[in-house]
C-alpha cells in the first residue's frame, strides 16, 4: 500500500502515539521485531488507508514522526519477525496489533478464526502460522487530544487513617438509576452526575473503587452462553478506559477527567482497581490482539525450558513479565499516565502477589515494589495490594513493604465466622478488630495497612451472606461448579427469600452487626456498592459473567429496610469520623500506660472483669466487650487526653447477655450509641457503671464513657448531630 503521507523520523520517546499540534510521534518498543508498520484507518477503523514503515530503531524502540495527523486518527501495527513459538517468538505481520500505550480504542473485539497467529484445528496447532488478515475483526488505536482544563487540578489527599473506601462497577452502578438519562447510565458521565455522588458522599465513604476500567475483551467461552466478563478482569490496554463506559464515544477522554473533577469537588478520592498481573492473550493458544504479536518473548513469563509455553501464575493462561525492564516501564508510565494526566488518587492491584514476583519468588524489595517506593508520583497516591495469587508463595498478606495497604481476607473471614456462630472464633476476631498487628505491626507500618472488608465484588453481597448457605450460580451456566462454596455464611433458618418476619428481622440485625463491626474495627474499612441498602445477586456468588439485573443495582427496588440500613451506614460512618480512637494510627498492643495507669485497650467478659486466659481458650466464648481508652497514650506524642473511651460489645450467642458495664475509675456514666438490635433511638440512654445491660441475642452494641472535660464536650456534639440525621429521615 503506497504511503503518501509526509513522514520524519520522529523520536524513540515517549513511546506510543503523542500529538503535539502539528503531528504525531509514534514509538513502540519490540526488542526481537525485524520490521514494524504503521496502518492508519477510517474514523470507524473499518478500512485501512495507508501503510507507514517506521524508518527508526532507536534503543530497541521502533519510531517515526507523521506530520499533519491529527486527534481522532485511528491506527495500528504489524509487527515483523520470526514466528518461532519454541523459542518464545510469536510475530505474524497478518495480524493487526493494539498499540501498548493507546490512549483510547475504538471498535469491538470479534472472535474470529483470523485474530488467532495460527490456523485453529491444524496439525501442530499453535506452531502453524496463519496468513488471515485479523484488521476486520479488532479494535484499533486511537490518537487523543489531552488537552483539559481543571477546576480541581490537584488531588484531594484524604489521609489514610480517615479513608473509607466504596468498591462500585461503573456501568451497574447507574444502570438501573431512573434517575438518570438512559444514554448516561453505566459511563462516566453518568456516575458523575451530582445525584450519585450526593448520595456517596451522604454515606460517609472519603474513595470510590472502581472495578476495572481499562480496555478489557469479552471471552469468547461467555459470549458462545450468551454471557459477558462484566467485571473486566481481563486487559488489553493499560492506557485507554475501555470504549464501553463512554457516553461520547471512543477517545473522549475529557468524560473520564471531568467524572473525576466532580468527586474531587466533592472532597471524595477516586481509586481504579487495575489488573496488570496478565493481559487477554491467554496461553499458547489464545489470540494475537497486541503484547503477543510485538514481542511475546519479552512482555511475557515463558517456561525457561519450554518457551513455547506460558508461566501461568495468574490462572487465565499467562503472566505479565514485570522482570522485563521495558515491560516495568510500561506498568510504571501507565500508572503515572492516570495519576498524572488523569489525575486518579490510588490504585487497587489485582493478584499484587505476581508483580512482586521475581524469577526466584516473591521479594518484597523486587523491581516493581522498589519502582513505586522510590517514584515521586506514585509514593504519593493510595497503593492498595490483593496479596495473593494461585502461583508458588501467592500468599503474601501481610508481607508488602512500608507505603503499601493490603485487602485483609482474615479480616473477613474471621468477622464472618463470628457472627455465623463458629466455635472459637472469638480470639480470631479480637486480632482482627484490632488492626491485624500479627500481620502489619513491622517497618513502621500502621493500622491502616490492613484493609478491611466483609464483601466485595467476589463473592456473596451483604444481604446474600445473611440470606445463603449455599451459593447459586447456575445463570453462569457452569452448573454451579464456580464460585467459592465455603463463604462462612448463614441463611438465619431459611434458604434465600422469605417472609417470614423473625427470619428477616434477624438478617437485617446480622446485617448491622456485620457494618458495625467493620467500621468499628481497626484499619481502612471498604464497603461494597449496594450493601448499604441490602443489595442481592439471588445468592450467585461468582456474578462475573452477568452483565444484567443480577449484577447491576436496583435503585427503585430499595425498600423501607433498605433505607433504613443506609440511614444506619450513615451514623456508623459519622462515629468512625468523629471519634479518633475507632481510627488510631498506631497498632493497639495492650501496653499498660505507666504515667496514667491505664491500658490502650482491655477486654471485658460479660461479669464487667477482664477476660482470663481460660475464657479466651473457651470455644463456646460468643460474647466479650473491647474497651478501648483514648486516654491512653502509650507512644507518639504526648498530648492532652481527649480521645473517647469507648466499649464494644459483641454477641454472637443466639439468647440474651447479661453485660455489666466495667467500673473506670473518675468516670460517672456511660452512654449507648449503637445497639444493633434498636437501630432508631429518640435520644441516647445513659447508664452507671456497674449496671447491667441486656444484650439481645446476635447484637452489637457501642458504649461511649462520659467523663469530664473535653471528651463530655465531644459527646454533647455528637450527639446533636446523630439526634439531627435521625429526625430529618
């Protein structure tokens, strides 16, 4: 194909396509590529206009400048070189490439016989070499304006001591919101709508998570059931938010900016969840989409030996090799891209585990961990690791190095198991509640490091972990073969719906134990979008694949307890916020306060004296109360005692507790903020110490110490406010 455009040779950095008003560069690294041609397209990608040879191999950077070319222009490589599987090498120029670092895609993925490098059903199979042209059938690149005026150029900062982070898909988040403009729902546009974000920030939550965002493909095994990867676990472009969650079109990203400009204005963090541990390709015989056709033996793991093959570290087919100088850089610069032109305020590393991982197994001082310690950009936001994976050593929690907070499934399972009734669960549980010191307290670490969660998007919503024993996930179409079975869940004496009164009485007090525990407990609590309102997958545990009602949020179904849990959301997350001790930024040790003679923290059995060593070893133990005394000042700086004293107490037994409340010297009263079991109160009972409180069965309840000076004067306040959310409901 003649090329008639006006070319120059352009620079080797920075690579992908970069407009500067009067053309565009374009750079790609390929270390192993004899030849690299740039093919520019349509506006809609569907017909090919031109073919560029890059003239330039600079630094093992193929590179070229194209005067003239303008945003919206829409392109793609072919890459040449040996098509060598069993030397790792996967090159066919018939296959038209996505560009590592595209800024936006246009077009959709069409699973056809021609995406694949080699001919499906020969003899050899993935050593054959096919010679269809795979343009028709893949999205292509397109060149972005990145020009945007901010309101809120700089991030919101929020510290992560005060961070409560809300996990939600941007398309079901709004998908269902009436609302809402049909166009908008399930884009960025519509998430920014001052309605959605009204409603989160009423919540209390300081961050937004957002499931994965960047440009992902759709199985072709879900789409032959008539499914979809709805959760987007499955990368293909670290650079571009995919096509789907646009109300404008490909390559308007300013939609995306100006999503994030408005929860900035609203002082709420904007964190991605990102997967960078593998990429779409799958193994040996997936298709040949972009990192494969570029050069396989460089951006992937490969069997040492047989290099045909892929580590397989993640479970989807293959392992992005972050060994690889280049492909280091790539994961840092697209970091850097979002934090620093898209101006995001963290990031949620799926399976964190692999980019630890050396050749010779996890280091928490390898490459990528060092890269994001040392980077001035980076140190700066919210790191957050899911510390496992399925490959030699994937269990790290607890194991990432200082600057890094950890998703804690201890945490979860250990609150989950309480609740449920689980014999001996309660000492699990007080390591938890307390910041999980047995596995952060290192390096100058702190409470926040531990992540904190009852559910996420993998797994039982809220309202189904009440409402299940089993899990039901039959609609993905797998015979209720996926999906975890053992989710320490308890139906409360009926499978699923029910109307029987008592059955859901106890669920929605099983749901508030659950979010008073989370919020009460030590270390950065996150919140599934929807559990503040009892959302249900109709107990499927795995929704993955369901890119419909199962998955997306039912705004209009909400009914009165579903307000009412929300309004009780609202006030646990006004405590959290108004008292530090539920939030300290120092572990929780027990240490005796020689000048004050007091303990940070006591646990009291259910007669008001502290919990012996035979109690704690009792497995039939369902019931205990935590005290923590903010007059404490153990270590730090010593300041004016005016943190609360507060008392939790939990009872997972199925009767009713007597609990006398413990005798603080100089104090003279306690106060009940919280009693799960009598959600709405029209003032605070006060009570003396010594007295004995009537704990219902299955209930959580917060008791706030009323001594003298400034912790009163806190309380006064508190109060008022609890008195003045209540009374405008």
């Amino acid at each position: 194909m003649p090329g008639t455009t006006s070319i120059a040779e352009g620079l080797p950095f920075p690579l992908g396509a970069s407009w500067n008003g009067a053309g565009v560069n374009f750079a790609l690294f390929s270390a192993n590529a004899t030849k690299v041609e740039l093919c520019l397209f349509d506006e809609q990608g569907q017909r090919e206009l031109e073919r560029i040879e890059l003239p330039e191999f600079t630094d093992e950077v193929w590179h070229v400048y194209v005067d003239g070319l303008q945003p919206g222009a829409v392109y793609g490589y072919r890459v040449h070189g040996p098509y060598e599987p069993e030397a790792g090498h996967r090159f066919n120029p018939n296959k038209l490439l996505l560009d590592p670092y595209a800024k936006a895609h246009v077009g959709t993925l069409k699973w056809d016989p021609a995406i694949f490098g080699y001919t499906i059903g020969a003899d050899g199979d993935d050593l054959t070499f096919d010679e269809r042209d795979s343009a028709p059938f893949v999205q292509k690149c397109v060149v972005v304006d990145q020009n945007f005026s901010w309101t809120h150029p700089m991030r919101v900062r929020v510290p992560w001591d005060r961070t409560i982070v809300y996990e939600l898909h941007v398309r079901g988040y709004t998908k269902r919101r009436p609302d809402i403009a049909q166009r908008l729902r399930g884009t960025f546009e519509g998430l920014g709508q001052q309605q959605v974000i009204d409603h989160i920030k009423r919540l209390g939550v300081t961050a937004i998570e957002l499931m994965p965002i960047h440009s992902f493909v759709n199985d072709s095994y879900l789409l032959d059931k008539g499914l979809t990867n709805y959760w987007g676990y499955n990368t293909i472009g670290f650079f571009a938010a995919d096509p789907r969650f646009f109300a404008r079109g490909a390559g308007a990203i300013g939609e995306f900016k100006e999503m994030i400009d408005r929860y900035h204005d609203a002082g709420l963090e904007v964190i991605l969840d990102v997967v960078y541990n593998h990429t779409a390709e799958g193994n040996e015989r997936g298709p040949t989409l972009s990192f494969r056709g570029i050069d396989n033996a460089s951006y992937y793991r490969l069997l040492p030996d047989q290099q045909r093959y892929y580590i397989n570290d993640t479970g989807t087919g293959n392992t992005l090799n972050l060994s690889h100088p280049r492909v280091l850089q790539m994961v840092m610069d697209s970091l850097r891209y979002w934090v620093g032109e898209m101006n995001v305020d963290g990031f949620r590393f799926d399976l964190a585990t692999i980019l630890a991982r050396e050749p010779y197994g996890f280091d928490e001082g390898g490459g990528f961990l060092h890269s994001c310690r040392q980077d001035p950009v980076l140190s700066s936001v919210k790191l957050i690791a899911e510390p496992w994976d399925c490959g030699p050593g994937g269990y790290q929690v607890g194991g990432f190095p200082p600057g890094w907070a950890e998703w804690n499934d201890r945490f979860r399972d250990a609150v989950r198991g309480f609740w449920k009734g689980d014999d001996g669960a309660a000492a699990e549980l007080a390591s938890r509640i307390t910041g999980s010191g047995d596995k952060f307290n290192r390096r100058g670490r702190r409470p926040w490091a531990s992540v904190n969660l009852i559910t996420a998007h993998d797994g039982f919503t809220l309202h189904d972990l009440v409402s299940y024993n089993e899990k039901h996930n039959d609609a993905n179409g797998e015979d209720n073969n996926d999906g975890h079975s053992d989710n320490k869940s308890w139906n409360c004496g009926v499978e699923g719906p029910t109307d029987d009164a008592q059955v859901i009485a106890l669920r929605e007090r099983q749901k508030r134990n659950l979010l008073a525990t989370l919020l009460f407990s030590q270390g950065t609590p996150l919140i599934v979008a929807g559990d503040e309102f009892g959302r249900t997958q109709q107990g499927n545990n795995n929704a993955y694949c369901q890119d419909n009602e199962i998955s997306w949020i039912d705004w209009a179904g909400i009914d009165d307890n579903g307000r009412a849990l929300t309004d009780f959301v609202v006030k646990l997350t006004t405590l959290r916020h108004t008292l530090p001790v539920l939030r300290r930024n120092r572990f929780l040790t027990g240490q005796f306060d020689e000048r004050q003679q007091l303990s940070e923290v006591r646990w009291v059995s259910p007669v008001g004296t502290d919990l012996t060593e035979e109690q704690w070893n009792d497995p039939q133990m369902r019931c205990f109360g935590v005290l923590l005394d903010g007059r404490a000042q153990t270590s730090g700086i010593r300041r004016p005692a005016s943190d609360a004293t507060l008392l939790i107490v939990m009872n997972a037994h199925h009767d009713v507790v007597e609990f006398r409340l413990p005798d603080i010297p100089g104090s003279d009263q306690w106060s009940c903020l919280i009693d799960t079991n009598v959600p709405v109160r029209d003032e605070l009972p006060e009570f003396e110490s010594g007295d004995v409180y009537q704990v219902t069965g299955r209930s959580l309840l917060l008791f706030a110490l009323h001594a003298k000076g400034q912790t009163r004067r806190i309380f006064m306040s508190l109060e008022e406010k609890l008195t003045e959310d209540t009374g405008s409901k």
